[in-house]
C-alpha cells in the first residue's frame, strides 16, 4: 500500500544484494517498484476525478478512467511482493518477533493517517454512534454502513493491515503448499461472508459487519487475495531463481505493461454503463481476478529483472520521492485535506500538482521521520 519509502528501498536492496554473488553483482533497481508507486497513486487520483471530465472526454476514454481504480491493485501486489520478499524467508521464532514485526507495519500506516483523521474530527466536530471506534482501529473495511466514513479511501488500509496480520501465517502455509494457502483463504473468506449473512438474518446486521457480500469480495483481504498473492509468488519466484538468473522470455516490462492495458480495456467492454465497473459483471470478475493481477506481476517482473528506458524513468529520483509521498498523496486526494484545499484553491488539475507539494511536505516532515523513529524503538 501503498507504502513504500526509501527506508523500504535500502533494506530491500542490501537483502539483495547479499543474495547475489559478488562475481554477479550489479546495480539492482528496486528503486522503479517505488517510482511506480506515484503512477498508481496518480490512476486512483483520475478514476476519483473522472466525473469531472465526463463530458470532456469520448465515451470510450471514460470507460478506460472507470478502471483507473486498478491503481489499488498495483499497490496490493507491491505490497504481497515487498512483504514476502523481506519476511517470507525469515520465519518468526516467537511471540516478540510477530509483535514488532505487526508493530513496525502499524507504524508504516497508522501514524500519518490518524493525524488526518483527527484533524477532521477536531475541525468538522467529533463522530458519533460509534464512527470513531470504527475509523481510528480502521475496523471500517469490514463494515458496509462505515466503510466510507471520515477518509473514504481508508478502506483499503483496512485491507493491507488485514494482510500484515495474516502474512506470516501465510508464508508459514507456503512453505508446505501453495494449496492450503488458497485453502485457508477460501475457508476464511467464506466464513466471513456466512457470518456476515447469518448475522443480518438474526437481528439485521445495524452494522452491517462483513455485510453485503459485495463488500466482503470488494473491499475486504478475503476478497482481494489474488493481488497479494500474486505479489508473494513473484518473491518466492525471486529468492529461488535469483534475481540474475537467465530467462528465455525477454521483453517482460513491455508484455505487462501492454498486456495490463488490454486486460484494463476488456474489463471496461464488460461496464453496464459509464457508472459502473467492468467487476460488476461475471465476465469483469473473471479478467479482473486473472489478467489484471497476472499483468500486474510480469509488469514488476520486468522492472525488477530487466533495464529499460521505463525502468529508467521509475527510478529518477523525482519519481522515487513521488513514490515515497504516495502514500500521504493517496490519504489527503479525496475526502477531507481535498475538500478543504477546494475551498481555498481549485486549479484546472483538480489541484493535483498542489497536492502531490503537500504530500511531499507530509511524508518529509512527519512521515519518514515518525517512522524512523518507532522503527528505532522498536529495535533498539
């Protein structure tokens, strides 16, 4: 999720690096995973904005900006990869060990995001029935009556730290097969969807936890495990094969990006109208939990493996400072920092570039800094 800093890019680079032998050593590009951040950030950014320029853009266009939300895949397969590839080879002996693994991913999420969030409740007065219990433990993703409170898009952080919870669990099940992984997670996913459903046949589910189906295949981990895993299985593939080992199949940057914009337009065919998503369909279910996170993959695959002139431009130092705010970009482009900003400002690019300064600010001056320092505690 979005959430990758250079800290990120450091530590993973060094585990690389001891990987490689020292007469196959080169200068390994991790940086790209970061900058390609900000394209992700920057498609969710436009699919949030798409209503604005209905009527300034050929239908067929609009239909493709419909989709643009895949730019939370691409963050959930980067987040399977990085999370595998820095822990799925280093089990956990103890309960300490999980504890500050869990606490230094909380770290990387939390801090930035209840700063927001409180400063909405302090500005727009507290929440009531029960909101805040909700938003601050992010518990919100698992309910379909506040799963849009307060900061909209935190749903999905609801997501990845479902995902930080289970992962070691996950990796632990890999390493016997990769079929009760999909086991476990098909059971899960299943329990949470029945209990859900029974629960609104008892008393109506006021809450709606894990309420409608829709939100629990949508919207929750047990829904969206095939992006993750996609990103674990890259890792797994890596740490076996070496990041240098040689390939038949070449051109592996160029086929996902390619393959990734033709899925993202069959999944556009498949809208009943221009104010749904190709997912809404059974056909759109299909390509989205098969082509999108399959191109997805091979596209990282080749920024990883291969040097490109695309490689090259995701990892300038300007798209890895992008990459880094990201995050901050992806909590503040809707909801309230952008209704706020709106009222004071409003530029031709829906203020874009003005927040992509302010998310800068925000990951220079609070976020890496509050991170580095819990991340010392933590390991001190």
């Amino acid at each position: 999720m979005y959430l990758c800093s250079m800290l990120w890019v450091e530590t993973i680079h060094q585990r690389i690096t001891k990987a490689v032998k020292p007469q196959d050593e080169v200068k390994l590009r991790f940086d790209a995973l970061t900058g390609l951040r900000w394209l992700a950030a920057s498609m969710v950014f436009v699919y949030h904005n798409r209503k604005y320029w209905r009527g300034a853009v050929p239908k067929p266009v609009l239909l493709f900006m419909n989709e643009f939300d895949l730019g939370v895949a691409v963050f959930f397969v980067l987040s399977g990869f990085l999370i595998a590839w820095t822990y799925g080879s280093k089990p956990m002996h103890s309960k300490t060990d999980y504890l500050k693994y869990f606490l230094l991913r909380a770290a990387r999420i939390l801090p930035l995001y209840w700063l927001i969030l409180t400063a909405r409740y302090v500005d727009y007065g507290l929440p009531k029935n029960g909101e805040g219990w909700f938003t601050y433990t992010l518990f919100q993703g698992f309910s379909g009556r506040h799963n849009l409170d307060a900061i909209a898009q935190s749903w999905t952080l609801s997501v990845e730290m479902t995902f930080y919870l289970l992962a070691p669990l996950l990796f632990f099940l890999w390493n016997k097969s990769i079929y009760r992984v999909l086991f476990f997670l098909l059971l899960a996913g299943t329990l949470a969807a029945l209990t859900g459903y029974v629960w609104h046949k008892i008393n109506g589910n006021p809450q709606q936890i894990l309420y409608p189906f829709s939100l629990v295949q949508g919207a929750t981990f047990f829904g969206r495990f095939p992006e993750f895993l996609a990103g674990m299985w890259l890792a797994r593939k890596l740490q076996t094969t070496g990041i240098q080992a040689p390939s038949t199949f070449r051109f592996k940057t160029s086929a996902g990006l390619l393959g990734l914009i033709i899925s993202t337009y069959l999944l556009a065919l498949c809208e009943p109208d221009i104010f749904s998503h190709g997912s809404d369909s059974w056909m759109g279910k299909i390509i989205f939990y098969t082509l999108i996170p399959f191109f997805i993959t091979l596209f990282i695959y080749g920024l990883i493996v291969e040097k490109t002139l695309i490689q090259r431009f995701f990892s300038l130092k300007v798209m890895v400072l992008l990459g880094n705010a990201s995050y901050a970009f992806y909590l503040i482009h809707i909801s309230y920092v952008n209704i706020r900003l709106r009222g004071w400002y409003l530029g031709p690019d829906r203020n874009y570039i003005l927040l992509w300064i302010i998310a800068i600010l925000l990951y220079l001056l609070f976020e890496k800094p509050v991170y580095a320092f819990i991340r010392r505690k933590l390991y001190s």
